[in-house]
C-alpha cells in the first residue's frame, strides 16, 4: 500500500528524505489528457497550502496546481520542461512536479488517504 497522501485537489504527497515530493493523481491527468505545458514554481518560494502554485496546460485547458501543503519549494523537476508529457505517462514517478520543505510538524494529516482520494473521485465520471 502505497503511503501517498492526497489533496483535494488531486495533488499527491510522498514523504521522502524529509521533503514531500508533489506530483499529479493519475484521475488528474486522465481529466486533463494531453498535457503541453508546465510552468512549475520558482525554488525557495514560500507556499501555502491551497494556493496555486504552477499551471498545467492540456490540449484542452489551462488549469492550476495547487501546494497541497505549506513549505518552501526545493526542487522543481526541471525535465517537464521539455518534455511536459512525462506527467501524462508516468505521474507518480518520473512525472513528479516539485519538492516541499514543510514548515509544520505533521505536514500530511490534513490531505486524503488513498481510499478517502478514491472514495471522493468515484463520484467525478472516472
């Protein structure tokens, strides 16, 4: 069982090294189809969690990705930038969109497990 945590907002939160890596759920990225472009959030950038902090554009839209938690970005996966279609076809590994350094003790205990993600996008026509 995989220990990815969830945001609304279909964001997912892997804790690894003491950063949370950030990346896409696979429901996101079927919504979204072809993606083009990612224009991700500039390292040591302060986020909080709920805000748009990069954009994603498909084929079929431009929509925001959101800091599923509060920290200072670390690393962004500067790969997208040529190639932003990895996310389509590999979003939980070489897909992934940024690193957060949280400013709270327990960054994830307000995102989504994997059951609650699912239970919520049963109901989103997947």
């Amino acid at each position: 069982m995989s220990q990815r945590k969830y945001a609304p907002t279909h964001e997912w939160v892997e804790i690894k090294d003491g950063l949370l890596v950030v990346g896409l759920s696979q429901f996101a990225v079927d919504q979204l189809t072809d993606v083009i472009y990612i224009d991700l959030p500039k390292v040591g950038v302060t986020v909080t969690s709920g805000q748009p902090v990069a954009e994603i554009e498909s084929v079929k839209a431009v929509s925001d990705i959101y800091a599923p938690v509060e920290g200072e970005i670390t690393e962004v996966n500067t790969v997208l930038a040529t190639d932003a279609s990895i996310v389509s076809r590999d979003p939980f590994g070489e897909g992934w969109l940024f690193k957060i350094k949280p400013t709270s003790a327990d960054p994830t205990s307000r995102l989504l497990s994997e059951a609650e993600y699912q239970a919520q996008i049963a109901g989103q026509g997947h």
